[in-house]
C-alpha cells in the first residue's frame, strides 16, 4: 500500500501572528489531513513534499521559486492574498514569477480571478474560505454595538470607522469595540489619538480568535474598510455568527457578498459608511434586509464547502500529473 502523499504548506505568518494566512493555512491542513502527510512552515527549507501550497505571491515567492527548480515536475499550488491580487501582481517581478510557476493558483473571492492575466484563468479556481457557524450571541438592549477587527496595517484603513463614528449623533447609542495589533506602530498611534477622549470607542488590542469571535456574534455589525482584501476571514466570522457587515466597496469585498449588497461604502469615505451605520441602528427593514442578503450566502462559507474545494484541487493536480507522467513515457 503507498503511503499517502505529503503535502508541504507555507504560511508567511504561523500561529503567533494570528493572521488570516495562518488560519487558512491551518483549515487547509485540517482538510487535508485524512488524504495526506501535511505540515505547515513559514518558508520551503528543502524538505521533502509530493505538492507545495504556498499561501503568498511575494512573501513566499522565495520557496516557490525554490520548490519549482528543484521540483519542478512536482505540484505547486499559489493562494493568492488581496494585496497580490490588488498589488503585487502588477508590480513586484517575484510575485509575477510565482504566478507562472504555479501548477494552479488559488483565489478566495468569486471577482478574484478578474485580477489576473488572462492567460491565467485555465489554471486558477475559486476556493471560498469557511467558519464554524455560531449561535447568534446576545446582543446588548441598550447599545448598537460595532466590531471592527483586523490587525492595524494601513490596507485595513482603521481610521476611516474612527471618523464615521466623530459623525454619528451623539444621541445614537452605539459603541465600536476595536481588535487587532498593532502592526504599524505610525499608524497605530493615529488611531489612538482619532479615539481619545471618545467614551463610544473600546480598543480591545489583539484577542484570540475564539474570543474575537465570541465578541462579534454579540454585537449588531461588523464593519470591514479595507482598502484592498483577498476574501477576509472575519466577514466569514461575522456572517456565519449571523451579524451583517457593512464594508468597502472593493472587489475583495464585493467577491464575497455580491456586488449588489446594500452594505457597501466607497473606500474611504466616512460620511457614507456613518449614514449606513445610522440606518441601521435605526431603520429595522434595512437591518432586516442586510442580514437576509448576508444569511443568503452563509452555505458558501462552510467548513464541508471549504475541504471540498480543497480535496478537489489536490485531486486534480494530481491527476495532472499522472497524465504528464504517462505522456512521457
């Protein structure tokens, strides 16, 4: 009997960053594991592995183009993060390379593949990214309460919800509750000084995943302002908790909810995102209708959804190469 197949993963970001890349990269392993031999690192050092799946244009390009020579009739899987689709590719020659070195590329949003080349499009699918569904928590009675949630880098755009909320009605009983670290200690600083002295704004730092995700089935809105997303994990979190996002019309976002979701706001722009926020603390058939439009999708982001893409995509590299195989020969 053959041993089953090892399967090498490779995350820019491990455990310790708490990162949407090592969250995919865990679940993808999980999915993996009754098929396959799998281990997660941070760079390719060599080791032996029948397929590479590296989570990364750039940041991994180093063990794409490391795997791909010494390797190169072996499977080389790409999952492509927002600031590869919405960035890199156009710019950076590393990440252009390990786009024509993978095997097949990954993206995690239905509008992801516009991003490309088109000769591209033969070899890449589409793999939603999945969350445990949650009971909806129990919300606060007295307070509309908001989640923002991500890491503070400057492709998160923070500071755009902090002025949304200077916008907001004093008499509007809302609170933002804010999770993440402090990645950009300059930027970090901004948002700080854009809360000070606001008693509706509750910066919470970094949290676990679980108890991040504990706080946001609680509150009534998550809000995502992002100004470039590869198919956030935390929508997924949200929507699966039964809590709406209000969120920035960009084609990450629009990938994951549809480009005719009423929750969308143009990038950067705090006066809409605060009207939206407004009407739906107040308007109960907007609220109603976000979160019909947000349930309406949840099937998508299921953790048998998920594994199935991935077995798939691992069962038809593999058949690929069986058939490049029996060709040569």
């Amino acid at each position: 009997m053959r041993p089953p197949p090892s399967v090498a993963i490779i995350s820019p970001a491990l455990a310790s960053a708490n990162s949407g890349n090592w969250h995919t990269a865990r679940r993808w392993a999980h999915c993996l594991a009754p098929h396959a031999r799998v281990s997660i690192d941070n760079e390719w050092r060599g080791a032996n592995a029948d397929f590479l799946i590296a989570l990364h244009a750039r940041r991994s390009a180093s063990s794409i183009a490391a795997f791909a020579e010494r390797h190169p009739q072996r499977p080389l899987i790409v999952v492509l993060t927002g600031t590869d689709l919405y960035r890199d590719i156009a710019s950076d020659e590393s990440a252009k390379r390990s786009l024509a070195l993978a095997t097949r590329l990954v993206v995690l949003q239905g509008e992801g593949i516009r991003a490309l080349p088109p000769e591209y499009a033969a070899k890449t699918v589409t793999i939603y990214q999945s969350a445990r569904l949650l009971t909806p928590g129990r919300k606060s009675r007295r307070h509309f309460d908001l989640a923002l949630v991500g890491h503070l880098r400057p492709e998160k755009d923070p500071l755009t919800v902090l002025r949304a909320l200077r916008r907001l009605p004093a008499d509007l009983p809302v609170r933002l509750f804010h999770i993440g670290g402090d990645l950009d200690p300059h930027l970090a600083a901004e948002v700080r000084a854009a809360g000070a002295g606001d008693a509706r704004y509750f910066p919470l730092g970094a949290l676990p995943q679980a108890a991040t995700r504990q706080l946001i089935k609680r509150c009534r809105l998550l809000l995502l302002p992002s100004l470039m997303e590869g198919g956030a994990n935390v929508l997924i979190e949200a929507v699966t908790s039964g809590v709406p996002v209000l969120g920035s019309d960009i084609p990450g976002n629009r990938g994951m909810l549809g480009a005719d979701y009423p929750g969308w706001f143009p990038v950067g722009d705090e006066e809409h995102l605060a009207q939206l926020i407004a009407a739906a603390a107040q308007d109960p058939d907007y609220y109603a209708m976000l979160s019909r439009r947000c349930a309406e999708r949840v099937s998508l982001f299921s953790p048998a959804h998920e594994c199935a893409g991935v077995c798939s995509l691992l069962e038809s590299v593999v058949a690929v190469t069986k058939s490049q195989g029996s060709q040569k020969k």
